[in-house]
C-alpha cells in the first residue's frame, strides 16, 4: 500500500498488490473494522460536498 500527498493537506491511499499482502499484519494499513473518512470542499469553503464515511471490511 501507498501513500500519496494530495492537495489540502490530505492523504491518497494505493491498493495492495501482491507484495503488499505481507503487510497485513503491520498496524499502519488498514484491517477490518476501520473506517476511512474523506471529505471534499474548495479551499475557501464556497463548496462543501460533505464527509464519506467507509468501514473496511475483511476480504476473506
């Protein structure tokens, strides 16, 4: 897994290729029952889009 700076301040996170299954038990990537929040807006607040919440889930 990866992780990109992105504008604002934020992270983009890269999904797991083969080599990255050995990562699965490192406690910095994600496992079941986190949640990812993203939120969207312009830098000045004229547009909010508003927040997404997603749980990870397991894929077994």
């Amino acid at each position: 897994m990866r992780d990109a700076d992105v504008p604002g301040g934020g992270k983009a996170v890269g999904l797991l290729g083969p080599s990255g299954l050995s990562q699965a038990k490192n406690r910095h990537y994600l496992h079941a029952d986190d949640v990812i929040t993203a939120t969207i807006a312009t830098a000045d607040g004229r547009i909010d889009l508003g927040e997404q919440r997603t749980p990870v889930m397991d894929a077994q």
